[in-house]
C-alpha cells in the first residue's frame, strides 16, 4: 500500500501586477488554487 501525504507550504504575499495576476489565472496549466490579488500582492 502506497500512503501520499499532502505538504501544505506556507503561503506567502508576493508582490505582483494586476498583468501578472491575469496571467496566471488564465493559465490553464497552472495550479490556481487559492489565488488572490490585493494591494499589488499575490
């Protein structure tokens, strides 16, 4: 029997544009879970 643990990283603001926030949100490829925008952060 294989076990997967799931890691949680702590999750951090990265300063970021609204371009780049667009990107990544509509970037199918990439892992959207849990991303927001907020005074200029990720």
């Amino acid at each position: 029997m294989i076990l997967a643990t799931k890691l949680k990283l702590p999750q951090q603001w990265q300063l970021a544009t609204w371009e780049d926030y667009e990107a990544l949100r509509d970037d199918e490829e990439s892992d959207r879970y849990k991303l927001f925008f907020e005074n200029h952060r990720l």
